[in-house]
C-alpha cells in the first residue's frame, strides 16, 4: 500500500499546483475595469448613459464601480464586460471626469 500511496501523493502533487493556478491565478491575473463614480457624477441618468456605452463594447473584462462618496464597490454583470480602448476610456472620461477609469 506504501507505493499506491506514493504514486497517489507523486499524481496529487502533480495535479495541485496546476489546479491552484487555474482558479488561483486566473482569480488574480483576472483584469478588471475599475470606475469611480464622484458624488457629482451619482446622477440616474448619467449612469445610464454609462451603462449603455459598456454594453456598446462587449468584451472580456468585468466593470467594477466605485463610488467614491460612500466608499461602496459594485461589480456589474457579465452583461458590463467590455473591451477596453482608448476611445473607450476617453468617451468615460468625458463623462465622469479625468482619472476616472483604470485597468487593475
């Protein structure tokens, strides 16, 4: 029973690191598009707005909001996933001010 055991310990120790990367590492590596949201920007239909220019650009990235008056995190749906781009960042920008949007 000793060398089953090795041979079991030798193909667990195989299979973990590769299992802690995957979820681990893609947990951590994971992007995501952080946007502070300033008091003067809490405003319904401007957040209307935003979200509809997300959803104009679908991507991988999920959209986290920060809304900096009351120090709360949202992450949005899988429907916010964007692709980000320059164009992208400027048109939120203009929005919500310079320094708005970061890719963490």
């Amino acid at each position: 029973m000793k060398p089953v055991r090795a041979e079991r310990s030798s193909s667990r120790q195989l299979d973990r690191p590769s299992n802690r990367r995957s979820p681990g590492g893609d947990a951590k590596s994971e992007q995501r598009v952080f946007v502070k949201i300033r008091a003067e920007s809490e405003q319904p239909a401007l957040l209307a707005k935003l979200k509809a220019l997300l959803q104009q650009h679908p991507g991988p990235l999920a959209t986290v909001l920060f809304y900096e008056q009351g120090q709360k995190v949202l992450a949005l749906s899988d429907a916010y996933r964007i692709k980000p781009s320059r164009e992208l960042f400027a048109e939120m920008e203009d929005m919500l001010g310079q320094d708005t949007v970061r890719v963490k």
